[in-house]
C-alpha cells in the first residue's frame, strides 16, 4: 500500500511537470528522457541519484524503481536540475554498490 501510495504520488508530479513515462502497478516504471537516457542517468548519478538502466531499443528510457517517500522527493529534485538543464552531463560511472538507487548490503 505505502509502495503503491509512493508510486502515484510520483506519477502526479511527472504528469503536472510534463514528463512521459510508462506507468506500471509493480514497484518501477520506465521514464521517457526525451534524449539518450545514459547521459541523463550519468547526470543523475552526479547528484548522488542512481536510476536504473537502459534497453537498446529504448534509448530515451530509464528505468526507475519506486524508494521511500523521501528517495523519490531526492530523484523529483535531481530530475528536475537534469531536465531544465541545470545540471552538466557527466562521464560518471554508477556507483557499483546500487541498484537502481538503492545501497546494497555489505
């Protein structure tokens, strides 16, 4: 329910920016980066937002996995430096210790 609850809060705030993104009822969606996604991933992971991957015959999409409250909040604020351009695309290399956002245990 929190997870769902977190889900279509975040989807609200894509739609009253104007982003596109496929929705989904699992825990992540697929976010259209209207320009190669691997660069807005880099830029992401700059601001210490790590986003998931990308699938060759989706180059513009980003793969997003719904976190806390407080991590989607960070990604809003992150994604929208990103998109308005804010924020120089990088060569920054994920940090191998996440998935998609999220610190694996040691």
């Amino acid at each position: 329910r929190i997870n769902a609850e977190i889900r279509d809060e975040t989807f609200q705030w894509l739609d009253r920016n104007g982003h596109s993104y496929i929705p989904s009822v699992s825990n992540c969606f697929m976010l259209d980066t209207k320009q190669p996604a691997k660069e807005v991933i880099a830029a992401m992971a700059g601001q210490n937002v790590f986003i998931g991957r990308i699938w060759p015959v989706m180059p513009t999409y980003a793969r997003i996995t719904v976190g806390t409250r407080e991590e989607m909040n960070q990604f809003q604020a992150a994604l929208q430096k990103v998109m308005k351009g804010a924020v120089v695309v990088g060569k920054v290399q994920p940090d191998p210790r996440t998935i998609d956002g999220f610190i694996l245990p040691s």
